[in-house]
C-alpha cells in the first residue's frame, strides 16, 4: 500500500531568464491554499493525500500545473475554485476533472 492514496505536486519553479513559469501564476499560493484546505479538513497525511510542491515538472507551455500520482494525471488550474475541484473530485473521490486535463 502506497504511504498517500494520492499525492498532488505543484509546479513552483522560478526561472531567472524571460521565459514564463508556473510561479508568475499564483502556483504557491495555490499550493498553500490547497495544503491548508486538506490539513484543515483532515484529509492530508498518511494513508490519505499527499500535497508537496516542486522545481520545474516540465510543462511550462501549460503553466501552472500540477500533477497526481499514482494517476499520473496533470492539470492547468486558475483559481481556488479548481484547486477544489481538483481536491474534491480526484484526490477525495478519485474522479478526474476533465475539463482541467493536460496530455
């Protein structure tokens, strides 16, 4: 069994050049908003979900991003609204949010 059910990674890089990055669209506030939304409901920890942030995932064209594991599934989100979308839906129901989907 897997320590997390699901396991959320926000995209936070921050490049130096001109090139866009997830951190210039709010990436670590939503990763905050969505660490405290799960601590606060008593969803986030073991044998529950996982919400970790990370350096470039490589999807910068997308930005931001995030992506769950194990479903290997990523997303482009906006706004606390999708954040708990995202939360609500997948990570707790384990039903992805199509409309947010990236390939």
């Amino acid at each position: 069994m897997s320590y997390y059910t699901r396991h959320i990674f926000f995209c936070n890089n921050q490049r130096k050049n001109a090139k866009g990055c997830c951190s210039q669209f709010g990436a670590k506030q939503m990763y905050r908003y969505a660490k405290d939304k799960c601590r606060d409901e008593g969803k986030l920890g073991k044998g529950k979900i996982g919400v970790s942030e990370s350096r470039c995932l490589g999807r910068c064209e997308h930005g931001p991003v995030a992506v769950v594991y194990p479903d290997n599934i990523w997303y482009q989100y906006i706004d606390e609204e999708d954040i708990d979308e995202i939360i609500n839906k997948h990570l707790i129901a384990g039903k992805p949010v199509n409309r947010l989907k990236i390939d």
